[in-house]
C-alpha cells in the first residue's frame, strides 16, 4: 500500500502544472470560447510533443504504457487550466476503445497516429431516448455485401466536430434482425450520410449532435472480432469518469484558491470577508469537500483495473461524490464572489460551467448513487 | 502507487487476524455489538487489553522502550481495520492513547516506571478531566482551582463530561494553579487517584439511556505535588498535544464500515420488510457508503505520507470532522431503516444481560440509542465549530 506519487508522476505532474501555468490563460480562454474549432491545432502538437498523447497508449504501438493515475495527474492539471482540447474524446475514450477491442491491425493503423497528434477520435455512443443507459443503443449497423450500413442519431459526442474518425456504437443486425450485440465502427469523419452539428459545450470546448444516414462502411470499420461491445463501453467509460474527477478536482482546487484570495482582499463593514466566521467555516467545508473529492477520483483511478463490478462501483462512487462536491464549491464559489461572481468578468463562472458539465456527462450524481446501489446488490 | 498490501503487510495481516479468532470470545463480540454507547464497559474493555498486552500489542503507539510493537502505520491501519471487521471490544482510549503519551512525552522517570505499566497491564483504569460547566469549547477558561500546601495541591471546583469516572481509579485533570496574562497560562496537567477523600461523582444519563459520563467534584482534595506532570503551568501545552491525539487518531473508517454493514445487513433483511427496497433507503446507504470510501482514502493518503517521514500537514484535521459526521449518518440511517421498531426503548442496561425479552429484534436494540448518543460525536473533542476554525486556520491561513 503506497499512494505516495512516484519520481515520474511527480515529474508528468510538474510538467504539465508548468505548461498550464505558462500556456493557458484567460486571454487564451476567451479566445477558444469563440473560436470555430474550440482549441488550439498548435496546443495539441505540443501535447504530442511532451508524450502526453501516447501516455496511456500501450508501448507496443508507439505508446508509453502509463495508466489511469498519470491520466488523472494530467487532468488535475487540465483542470486548473480549463484546457480545452480534445483530450478526453481522443485519448481517454477513443485511443483506449481502439487498444482494447481493436485487431492488431486496427491497433497498428491508429494508435501511432493518435500518439504523434495526426489523429484524433471521437465516441458517440449516447442517444437521446436511453438517457444514461450505456445498453440502450438504437442506431443500427445492418450487413451489407461490402460490409456494414449505419442509421440512427447520436447526441453529446465530444469533439466530434475536430475528429478525423469517429468511434460509433451500433446495435448489430443479421439475416434475423437485431443480434442484440452492440458493435463499435470506425467512421471517418467525411463519409457521406455523415451529418454532424456542432455546438460550444457548457464550460468550454465543443460537442455535437450526429445523424447517420446510411452511412456504408466497410468490413473492417468494425473494431474488433464482433463480440458485444457493451463491456468495453463501460469500461472505457468508467476510466473517463476517473478522469473527468481529477480534472473536477483540478477545477475545484483553482475554484476555492482564487475564491479564498478574494475574501482575504474584499473588504466590507470595515473588515475582510474572511475575517467573518460564517465564511471562515464555509471555506472550510470548500477545503473538505475538495480534498474528498482528490480521494475519490484517486480511488477510481486506482481501481481502473479491478474486476468490472469494483471498477464499476468505484468509478460511479466517484463520479456520484465528485458531482456534488463539485456543485457544492462552485455554487459557493460564486456565492462568496457576490454580484461579481455571476458576471462573465471574472472567471469563476466558466470554471463553474465545465464543472456542471463533467457532472452532466455521462450521468449525474442521482444516477451514479442509483448505478452504486444496484451494483452493490448484485455483488 | 498501489492499493494492495504488500507480502509483508499481507502476513502481517494474517498474524492479526488470528490473534483475533483465538482471543476475541463469543460474549465480548456480543457485548461490543449491543454497547451503544463509545466505549465498552471495563470487564469486556479490559479483558480484551489484556489480551493484546499479552501479546506485546498493549500500546500501538508508543516507543518500543515503553512496549509499544514498533509498527510501522501500515501495521497500525491493518491492526485497526481487522480489529473493526472482527467487532472487538472499544477499549477506553484514555490510558493508552491519551494520558499514555502525554506521560511519556512530558512526565518524570518515576512517574513513567509508576504508571505506563499499569496502563499497559489495564491495571488502571483512566478517565478525563477537561471541560467544565463553564468551560467547554473554550476549555482554557477553566477554574478548578488547584493550590500549593506544602508537597500537595489543594483542589477545588468541578468537571463534566467525564466519560467512565464511576468505573475509574485514575483521572489526568487540567486544573488552574495561577492566572497569567493569558487564560492559557498556569494551567497544570495532574494525575488523581479517585479514591482520594473529597471527590464525589455525579451520574448524568444522556439521551440515548446510558451512563457514560459524569459531574466529578472537588472538594479541597489533597493530591501530591509529585503527581503533576512536567512543569507548573505548562498544562496547556501538554493538553493540547493530547488533544491532537484524540482528534488525529485517525483509522476510522473501517469501524464506520462496518456500522454501515450492521444497518445494510438490517435493510436487507425481513425484520425491516426489506427497507432497502425503497430506492431511498438504497440511495442513502450507498451516499454513506461513498462517504467512507473518501474517508478512508484520505486516511490512507495520510498513512502513506506518514510512511515516507513526510507531514501529512492539515488534511489529518479533517478526519475527525468527516468520521463524526459520518458516524451520524450511519446512524440516522439505522432509525430510519428500522421503522416503527424506533418507538421502542429498552431502557435497562448493559444490553447484553438483559433478563427479559426485549421490546426488538436483538440486531436492532443499539439503533435508536447509538442514534441519540451519536450526536455527541461531533461536540466532544472539540465541537464541529471549532474544528471548521482549525481547517480555517491551519489549511486555509485565515
């Protein structure tokens, strides 16, 4: 038992609190919030650049084999930038979906493209009817003579407007009809009967609503031998809650700094905000509620691997606790700002907003809690 | 960074766990599980430390010089966590934990020979004396009044809350011996034998039907100079570093699991009508159960750090405040799992030797009254209040 960070996770942790710090600012910030693409094309060369691509990629396929902990070193550190490249759509979802289902072929074909930044992924697997029920998938994929026919909608799709193919979750049909098997095919993002549009995302970056309109792929688009892809959906998706609660810890952590500072400078009735014990405690429940927050999205990194119920419980415990620290600090955050906390001049809102987001994503605290409790019962 | 025990921890492990099946008894188990109250009565408390003093684990941390094992804190959060899964006795924290490093760190030689033993053996039997009526979250307000006669002090005035008084034969008591500029000054820490003539006790029942505490009263009692620890007036000093101890104890978590475990166990079962099919019930449970999972991580943040000779720094001031909480939530839950067995109250005491047939089911005696004793968890060793200004202060610098 050792939770203490290793030399090289302090490095990668160093390094990337270095070049958020020295990179990402709020000029930065404002101009991604209004531009097309969302994120800088020169941003993501350097991540390639710093290895931060190939991180999690395993070693064979020009990868560097780090696991779920220096993810989440990297996206605390996300975090505190706001960073809103596609990290997550490509790296976390997409490259993770190809190493685990993907032929060797399929791996070959793309993982090395994803780690030098020629490549990036999207997933889209939500569907407006199932809400956050990772089973329910509507869109078909029905057997051609060439291969494959893909018809249905697909909503909430990170990045899916900046990637070059996009990962799409289909239930399978044969001669009889549904096979009740969820198959996963690789769609490049100019394949006709592809229609997507995109929208800025709540807290920065961008997402997209797609329409596939029978879309014909070849054979080889399905990752993988054809098994059901369900597994590994939840899989990949439990890894990305891990990592979206530390870059949620990343947020909060900036949140209650810069809110603590301003209530050491904001001076009312003669006195510092601070100096008011209603405020001194609620700061404190801030602190407390960030640092449960580090241990849980700790706890689910760390649990990436173990058996699929563990890993499933540890991941929505996290998410589920995380969502509601995090709803907690950032509502109190622009609480004790006061009227300036709900401007746009400041940044605690858009710090706010992504939190809010990573909380939406892929279920909320109310549907993770639920998730947990059925798990447990089954366990 | 890993989870997982390693082969030496897993042994180790192992080694606790049987020491456990050979000692713990079925009647102690028994005892622990129907004590609603903070600790176990003397006889089943105190067996259970002659058993680990027979083992050489009296005293998980102290100096091995005074026969403490030398566990590193891996050692000691196993120890703490099989201890908890195996439901064994809750030992008086007094002697061994509080006053026992208090006297190791400040006392004299002769009062180290005449008293670590004898906390060790569970020869003695230790209670507290801090708070007093007028003094509670501010504690340095204090008056009992101790003055110099000769080689005794002379002590008059009063304190309360103290937890186990009617069963012990010590006290280690803060008491005024003059007024400095400051209300932290001259204050000294002393060590009372109990039978000492002039001391009466006064049983205060709490909410939940238990004696756990008392009023103890001074009335010009002679206790030899001799018996203070370290220097005169310095009393704070060593008070406040006993008080980190009770706050920063800090392997908790596996004890609320298993809390949590009894009432899940409850939920499931038919003597709730299955409660935990009500999706509320099974949303809290898992609420809770979430809370200690963060909880114990930050308990094992705080133990790794440890290990490698670092300062954990202020995180530790959060345990106490998050175990009390959660503490309340386990039970709150438990009334709330129960039902109308809530409405019965056994009032006889210990629940163990009960000679009738109880008004509930056995599993669910403790419910309701570790519910209503539990909402002192977050008043005593400092109230919640004050712990929020501790984490004010010390993480956040204001």
């Amino acid at each position: 038992m050792d939770l203490n960070l290793s030399d090289e996770q302090r490095l990668l942790r160093e390094s990337a609190e270095r070049f958020v710090a020295g990179s990402y600012n709020a000029d930065h910030r404002r101009k991604m919030a209004n531009d097309p693409l969302g994120f800088s094309p020169a941003v993501w060369k350097q991540f390639a650049e710093l290895g931060w691509l190939a991180l999690p990629l395993p070693e064979e396929f020009d990868g560097l084999g780090g696991g779920a902990v220096e993810i989440g070193i990297l996206m605390e550190a996300f975090g505190r930038g706001l960073v809103s490249e596609p990290y997550v759509a490509t790296v976390v979802l997409g490259a993770a979906l190809i190493a685990r289902c993907g032929t060797n072929e399929q791996k070959q074909a793309s993982l090395p493209k994803i780690a030098d930044g020629t490549l990036k992924l999207a997933f889209a697997h939500s569907e407006r009817a199932a809400r956050f029920d990772l089973a329910k998938v509507a869109t078909s994929a029905t057997r051609t003579t060439q291969g494959w026919r893909l018809a249905g909608s697909k909503i909430a799709v990170l990045d899916g407007h900046a990637a070059d193919e996009i990962i799409v979750s289909a239930l399978m049909h044969d001669h009889h009809g549904p096979s009740g098997r969820i198959g996963l095919f690789v769609v490049p993002a100019t394949a006709p009967g592809l229609a997507i549009s995109d929208y800025p995302r709540l807290g920065g970056g961008r997402a997209c609503n797609i329409e596939l309109s029978d879309v014909n792929l070849p054979e080889d688009a399905l990752l993988g031998d054809g098994h059901d892809a369900l597994p590994a959906i939840e899989w990949a998706i439990d890894r990305a809650m891990a990592a979206l609660g530390a870059e949620a810890v990343g947020i909060m952590q900036t949140l209650l700094d810069t809110t603590l500072d301003y209530t050491k400078i904001r001076k009312q009735f003669g006195r510092p905000l601070s100096a008011n014990q209603v405020i001194r405690h609620r700061l404190a429940d801030m602190a407390m509620q960030v640092d449960e927050a580090r241990s849980m999205a700790l706890r689910a990194a760390l649990k990436v691997d173990a058996a699929p119920t563990e890993r499933a419980r540890a991941a929505s415990g996290a998410k589920a606790k995380i969502g509601k620290c995090a709803r907690f600090v950032g509502e109190q955050s622009i609480q004790l700002h006061g009227g300036m906390g709900v401007t746009e001049e400041l940044e605690v809102g858009a710090y706010f907003k992504r939190l809010v987001a990573s909380d939406t994503l892929f279920g909320g605290s109310a549907h993770h809690y639920a998730r947990h409790a059925e798990l447990g019962r089954k366990a | 960074m890993d989870l997982k025990f390693n082969a030496e921890e897993r042994a180790f492990q192992d080694e606790v766990r049987s020491f456990i099946a050979k000692n713990l008894t079925d009647e102690m188990k028994r005892a622990t599980a129907l004590t609603p109250s903070v600790f176990s009565d003397p006889d089943i408390g105190m067996a259970w430390q002659r058993a680990l003093h027979k083992q050489g684990w009296g005293a998980p941390g102290w100096p091995v010089e005074h026969g403490g094992p030398a566990w590193t804190p891996a050692q000691r959060w196993i120890f703490e966590t099989e201890s908890a899964r195996a439901g064994v006795p809750n030992v008086n924290v007094m002697g061994v934990k509080m006053v026992g490093p208090v006297i190791i760190g400040f006392g004299s030689p002769e009062q180290k020979n005449f008293y670590l033993p004898r906390i060790l053996s569970g020869e003695d039997y230790w209670c507290q004396g801090y708070s007093e009526p007028g003094s509670g979250s501010d504690l340095s307000s204090l008056k009992t009044r101790a003055v110099r006669d000769g080689d005794d002090y002379v002590i008059n005035g009063t304190k309360i809350w103290t937890t186990h008084a009617h069963h012990a034969n010590r006290m280690f008591a803060l008491v005024r011996t003059s007024d400095g500029p400051r209300q932290q000054d001259g204050i000294s820490f002393i060590l009372i034998d109990m039978k000492t003539p002039g001391i009466t006790t006064r049983p205060i029942l709490t909410i939940g039907g238990d004696h756990e505490v008392n009023q103890v009263f001074f009335d010009d009692v002679r206790v030899p100079v001799a018996n203070r620890v370290g220097e005169e007036g310095k009393g704070w000093t060593y008070g406040k570093y006993l008080l980190e101890f009770e706050r920063g104890s800090g392997i908790a978590s596996a004890k609320l699991r298993e809390g949590l475990k009894a009432i899940a166990d409850l939920a499931e079962s038919d003597l709730t009508g299955r409660a935990i099919d009500s999706p509320d019930i099974a949303f809290r449970i898992s609420e809770v159960e979430v809370d200690i999972d963060a909880l114990e991580m930050t308990e094992l943040r705080v133990l790794s750090a440890l290990q490698t000779g670092q300062n954990p720094g202020a995180v530790s001031s959060i345990l106490k405040l998050r175990n009390s909480e959660i503490r309340q939530a386990v039970t709150r839950l438990g009334v709330d799992v129960i039902g109308h067995d809530a409405l019965a109250v056994e009032p006889m005491r210990p629940l163990y030797k009960l000679n009738h047939e109880p008004p509930t089911p056995e599993e669910m005696l403790t419910v309701v009254p570790e519910y209503l004793n539990g909402r002192a968890y977050t008043i005593f060793g400092g109230t919640s209040e004050i712990q929020r200004d501790i984490i004010a202060k010390m993480m956040l610098g204001i």
